[in-house]
C-alpha cells in the first residue's frame, strides 16, 4: 500500500496519513473479505484514498475564493444530487423482478413480517429471509452502477459484485473475484462501498508479507492469538516456527502475500494459519515436501518441517496463480 501511495503522493507526511487511512479501511472491511482477497481489495482502497484526496483538494481549490464570505453559501449541487441519488434508486428498483421488488418494498416500506411473506407466497419465513438478503445485495449493485451511468464490461463482473455485495465467501471463492478485481478497474472502484460495510474480527489476524520483517511480525501474531487459547510452551514454539516457515517461503518465491491466522473454538479448540501468495506457484509439491528439499540456501525447516509440527497441513499450487498452505493446530484438552 505504501508502495502505491507513494507513487501518486510525493509529499511523504501525506503519504504516510493516506497509508494509516487504507489500513483502518482494510481493517474494517477484514470479516467480510475472502483472505486471498486481502491484497486485491488493499490495493483498490489505497486507490481510492488517494483519488478521494485529490478530488477534496480540487474542489477546495474551486471553492477557495469563498473563504473570506462568512456566509455559509447554499450548494447548488444539493438538489441535483438528491435527485441523483432518487433516480438511481429508481432504476436499481426496476433491475429486480417484480417478485423480488414486491417483497422488499413489502417487509421494507410496509413492515411486513417474514412469516406474513411466507403465507402470501407460499414458502417458508427462512426461505422469504433468504430472499431478502439476495434482494438487499442485488439492489446495492444495481445502485451502484445506475449512480455511476455504467454497465459491467464483461459477463463476469456481475456474479463478481454479486458475490461482494453479499458477503458469500464461498462463492467469491467459486468466481476469482480477488483476481477479477485486479482485472477490471470498473470492479475494483465498486468493491469498496460493497464490502466496506464489515466488523474487524478479533478471533482472526491478518499479516502482509513483504519483506524478512513480517516473518517476525506474523511469527509474534500467530504466538499471541494461540496464547488466548492456553496452548502449551512447547506447542506456542511450535505454531510460532511453522508460521515463520510458510512465511520465509512467501518472501523467498512469492515476494508478496498474507498469513491469516484463526481461532478455532467448535467443536474442538485450535488454531488455523492459511498461508497464501499469488507468486508463480510450486512446479513440483512432491519434490518440495521432501525433507532436505530447498531452491535457497537457508537453514530453516521449510514446508516438510511445517507439516510435521501442525496437526493438520494442506498445500495447494497452481502455475502461474500461487500458493496456498493450510495448517491447524488443536489443544491438547484436559
């Protein structure tokens, strides 16, 4: 993110404080973003920071010469901007089926209860639910789109901003919306107030993998979230190493990625760490998970060290698209 600001941004303090504002953004936005999605949707939002700012400074310049009018001058865009906003919401409305904008202006406008819906329609109150909540995430898009007078430019950013808008990970996952987003500027300027509408998780941390320094800050991430779960020494040492080794591997082949480490409380209590990068992928997993086995030479453990230490290892890679490792480590109870 520092890297994009300060392409666009030669002032160094302002870089910094638009830097410190994509990071609270990201922060806020982390429950509702698939992992692999993380660096897509930071790089999005850090640009649309800095646009935000220059757009501010423009029309500070424009309006400059009211300064010294103590009045507060009437915006003549107001009006014009509310009729905007209406006639937005309007065409959004007539995007749905007339099923669909019945039974949201129904339980919306009218207060209609889901079971009340139910009855009418002859299905269930979770099925009405449900159908509001697909409702609510295809309005959103297609408000969006009618605000900004555009169309999608391919098939595919629809089923994307759907899968936003609704915050289904699974099926982000199903349409490579974090690649979609780099892909296609259109997307990646929407994506933001679509997913921006999240809580920060504290069960959960994410760490961005750079540079040797995150290894240390994703080896101490990992440590402090397993110590509220009361793991052993022995196993903190042991969650703390595997983590340090899929994060070298990231700074050694990828360059860039992330480490997401999770809570685990049901049915059983554990820790989760999926590691994930979008570098150019493992040639030979067979060859890689052998013990000795390494293209750099380090002392470390690597990915055959990892999948001893965790319970649960998992590694999926793909030419050209990245590297995924998964690993878990349950508490031992009692």
């Amino acid at each position: 993110m520092r890297r994009i600001v300060s392409a666009r941004v030669a002032d160094r303090t302002t870089a910094d404080d638009l830097v410190q504002e994509t990071l609270v953004r990201v922060l806020a936005a982390t429950a509702r973003v698939e992992p692999g999605m993380l660096e897509p949707y930071a790089i999005v939002t850090a640009r649309n920071v800095v646009a935000s700012m220059w757009q501010e400074r423009d029309r500070h310049r424009r309006n400059q010469h009211r300064v010294v009018d103590l009045r507060a001058p009437e915006d003549p865009g107001t009006d014009l901007l509310a009729r905007e906003e209406r006639t937005a919401i309007a065409r959004a409305l007539e995007r749905l089926s007339e099923r669909e904008r019945q039974t949201l202006l129904a339980h919306e406008v009218s207060g209609q209860d889901t079971r009340s819906l139910a009855a009418e329609l002859g299905t269930t109150a979770g099925a009405v639910a449900a159908q509001l909540n697909r409702t609510r995430a295809r309005l959103r898009v297609e408000y969006l789109l009618a605000l900004e007078r555009t169309e999608p430019p391919t098939d595919r950013c629809r089923p994307v901003l759907l899968a936003l808008s609704s915050g289904d990970r699974r099926r982000q996952r199903e349409v490579d919306a974090g690649r979609h987003l780099l892909e296609c500027d259109p997307c990646a300027r929407l994506s933001e107030p679509l997913m921006g509408r999240g809580q920060q998780r504290d069960d959960l941390t994410r760490i961005p993998i750079h540079r040797d320094g995150d290894i240390v800050a994703a080896r101490q991430g990992a440590r402090d979230l397993a110590t509220r779960l009361r793991f052993s020494r022995t196993d903190l040492t042991v969650i703390s190493t595997a983590v340090s080794e899929v994060a070298r591997n990231i700074v050694r082949f990828a360059g860039a990625g992330e480490i997401v480490v999770e809570l685990l409380e049901a049915p059983r209590r554990g820790i989760r760490v999926t590691a994930r990068d979008t570098g150019p992928g493992i040639p030979d997993l067979e060859q890689a998970l052998t013990d000795g086995y390494s293209t750099y030479h380090g002392l470390g453990l690597g990915l055959p060290g990892a999948r001893r230490l965790m319970d649960e290892f998992a590694i999926v890679s793909e030419a050209g698209r990245g590297t995924t490792v998964t690993m878990t480590k349950w508490r031992q109870e009692g």
